[in-house]
C-alpha cells in the first residue's frame, strides 16, 4: 500500500481558499484512527470529519458532500499532544548547559542570570521559537509556564506570541525568582484576564503558576493560601512547579490542611514525595505533570519520575518538556523516557523475586501524552482525544515512511516509531497549522535574524 497524496499542497489550496467559512468541512478518508477515547478505541480504514473547529463524525464511509478531501490511505491520525509545563521564554538559550547536573546551577545561570536581561521582545520571540517548535513536533497545546514576567509587557509579549503561531496555549504567569521588576504580579493577572481572556474558545487560557516552597526565591512565589484565594477569585487554574523532597511534601500536608488541593491545581515533578503527600494528592483530584528527561536527566531530588508513585493513588499524569536549556524539546522524547524508565523500574524491582513486574504499555504513555494532559491543563472537554464534539486538534502521521513501513501496530508505531520528520500535518481548532511537512505561516530566515539578535542581547547584556 503506497501513501497518497494525503496532505499535498493541492489540498491546502483548498482549504485555504475556504478558510473564511465558519461551517468548511474537511473529510480525512481512509485513515488508521488511534482516538485515545476509551469508547472508540482504534478505527482501521477510517474516515474523520471536520466541520469548522470542531471533530463531528469518525466512521466509515463518511458523506463526502461539500467537503475538503484528504486521502489520508497510509497514515494514522492522532490527537494532538499536550504538554503540561514548559518555560518557552528560554528558548533562545537552547541547549546552552547540555549536561548540567545540578538544579541550582540551572537556577543560578538562568534565573539569576539570563532571566533579567529579557526585554518584552526577548519573551516575544522565545515563546514564539518554542510554539512554532511544538506545533512541528505534534503539540497542540501548550502550558507555557511564564516565570519572567519582570512587566506586564513581558507578560503581555508572552502571551501575543502564543496568539500569534496559533497553538492552543495555556498561559501560566509568574513573578521572576530575581533581579529588579515591576511587582505588578500577581495583581497583572486580573488585568491579563479581562485583556486575553475574556473570549470562551478555548484557544487561550490563563493560569497562575507558583513554586511549592520559598526555598528557590523566597516566600512571595510560594503557593498558598493567598495565592489559592486570588486564583479562586479570578476562576483560574493553578500550576504549581519545583514540587520534590520532603520540604514540598510538608507545604502539601498545610495545603490539604487547608483545603488547598483540588482539581484545579497541578503539581509538577513529584519526585521524592513521602508517601503521606501522595495519599493527599490521590484523593484530592489534583492533578500531576511529570517530566521525565527533565527528573532524570538533571536529577531532581531522587531523578526517578513518580509514575508509579501517582498510579498507584489514582492518578494518571500528563507529560512535559520543561527547559529547552537541557532537554529535548519533543513529545516523542518524553513518551520513550517514560515508557523505559517505568519498565526499568517494574522488572528491577521485583528481579529473581518470582513476582510479577507490573509495567505500564505503550498506549499509557500515548494517553499519558494526549488525553491525560488536556486534564491536566483542565482542558480535557475540548481536546486531548479523537471525540465528535470536541475540538479538532489532531495529527496526520505517515505510518508508510522509511521508518515506520510496515505499520504492524499503530500505537507501537506513535510511540516508538514516530518522529516530528512523520507528522506532515498537525490542525488546530480545525485550522492547518503544519502541512506537507511544514509549519505554516513562518518566515524562516527572518525568524532566525530575530532569534539570534534577541540571544545576542541576551548574553551581551549579561557579559
Ligand atoms: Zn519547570
């Protein structure tokens, strides 16, 4: 079975030459479906239907009638991935300290350092960089975890660059940890609300973002019952980085204590927790976002993502990319870590006892990476699965590529196949945000000139 044309530039013509048309239906026709919804499963010689923004049929045999075809023969459609926390502001630094091995000497470079040379523009174009990146890689939404808005034109730039690449962003708004700033957080966010906010799409949501203790940078940045209150007032979520060790397992039993844990909250990293904060988070509907190279990979605190940890009190995580400084910047990347690490660790810890290791699958982690995710950014009712009402955030993979030929198992070729090089279209909301392969509506050369001006200020500023 040779690919078709799927997603050639004939067909973006089309669609395009549509895409003032609130109802444009766009029919993907003979596609392998991996939904990640529980009661669709997997659907084989598919079609999925488009109508405006949103996901209204996926079957067989699909009416045709007024819509854009996409011969999707050879390919495997997926929802988009969702990551759950990364710093996008840092991108112009991008593998700046490739080995470090030590939290304190990323937050003493970065935070300290590079942080508080960031003009508005500097914020602009590293958030950009990472969503345009994201959206290549197949990340549909993503929480940006804002920890530089020095002023509320930081926050401002922040938040116009996700606007303008037109990813489904999570905008999580924190205070710097150092340097001089305006103090406008957290009283900005109200502003930002009423600014950006305000229209119900989806497309934008706000959050506020804490660390668990004053350990790194005092006690203003510390969630807590001031910060909770100020969240609930304005009706927003909140994301709370920096959580591992026994210090964060103390500030967990006071939030309990206070009533402090519930849904709307997501603690990020969770290694190292005793296993009293982990009975809190189970039955408190709080919600965890691993990191799994960033755990592993830096160390932090034991280095071991706490999957078993959160499973084993009922908590499915969501997956995240954390600093570009040091880490990939890929789904792929996270889903392979996770899956090894936890395997790793099922089949060690029960070796020549006879007993049988308990190992997640490749399927967990996709779930991890999609639908988990959207719950974990409270956006599980709009995307995160392949589901007729939701909206349509979604992947065309080529499974018939060099690397992927034959597809024997779709999951297993998501998972450990697939590569940003197989994704050749990524829609979001129902708008083509990559096609035949390219991310659309960048200008490459001249978004290369701004990403190297903006790091040469950056480290000039420093120097
Ligand atoms: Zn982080």
């Amino acid at each position: 079975m040779a690919p078709s044309g799927t997603t050639s530039t004939a067909v973006l013509a089309q669609l395009q030459r549509r895409s003032a048309d609130p109802n444009r239906r766009i029919l993907f026709t003979g596609a392998t479906i991996v939904t990640m919804d529980a009661d669709l499963g997997v659907l084989h010689d598919a079609d999925l239907l488009v109508e405006g923004d949103t996901i209204t049929a996926i079957g067989t045999g699909l009416d045709r009638d007024g819509a854009v075809v996409v011969e999707a023969t050879g390919t495997i459609l997926t929802p988009g991935f969702v990551d759950t926390h990364r710093h996008a502001w840092q991108t112009q630094l991008r593998r700046i300290m490739p080995d470090v091995d030590d939290l304190g000497a990323y937050v003493m470079s970065t935070l300290a350092g590079h942080a508080t040379a960031y003009r508005p523009q500097d914020m602009y174009i590293g958030t950009r960089l990472a969503a345009l990146t994201a959206i290549d890689s197949g990340i549909t939404c993503m929480l940006d975890f804002s920890h530089n808005s020095r002023t509320p034109q930081h926050s401002d730039a922040a938040v116009q660059a996700l606007v303008d690449t037109g990813i489904r962003g999570v905008h999580a708004s924190m205070g710097p940890h150092f340097g001089d700033w305006d103090k406008q957080w957290p009283g900005d966010l109200a502003r930002l609300k009423e600014r950006y906010f305000a229209s119900d799409d989806r497309m934008l949501t706000l959050r506020l973002a804490a660390l668990a203790t004053g350990e790194i940078a005092g006690p203003a940045l510390a969630y807590g019952p001031e910060l909770a209150r100020i969240a609930k007032e304005l009706g927003i979520g909140v994301s709370v980085d920096a959580v591992f060790g026994t210090s964060s397992s103390a500030a967990i039993a006071e939030w309990e204590k206070g009533g402090l844990l519930c849904a709307d909250l997501t603690l990020i990293h969770a290694t190292g927790l005793t296993s009293e904060a982990w009975k809190a988070i189970g039955g408190s509907g709080t919600s965890i976002a691993l990191a799994p190279t960033s755990e592993a990979q830096i160390g932090l605190e034991t280095a071991i993502p706490a999957i078993d940890e959160a499973l084993s009190v009922g908590v499915r995580p969501g997956l995240s990319i954390d600093v570009e400084v040091a880490l990939a910047s890929d789904m792929f990347t996270q889903m392979r870590a996770l899956h090894a690490i936890q395997r790793m660790r099922a089949v060690n810890a029960v070796y020549r006892t006879g007993r049988q290791p308990t190992r997640i699958t490749t399927h967990d982690v996709l779930d991890f990476a999609t639908l988990q995710g959207a719950r974990t950014n409270g956006l599980a009712d709009v995307t995160g699965s392949l589901t007729p009402g939701k909206k349509a955030d979604l992947l065309v993979i080529q499974a018939e590529d060099l690397n992927n030929m034959p597809l024997n198992d779709p999951i297993g070729t998501v998972v450990l196949g697939s590569d940003t090089r197989n994704i050749s279209a990524v829609l979001i909301n129902g708008q083509p945000r990559k096609w035949n392969g390219q991310v659309l509506d960048v200008d490459l050369p001249a978004l290369r000139e701004e990403v190297h001006a903006s790091r040469a200020h950056v480290l000039t500023t420093l120097a």
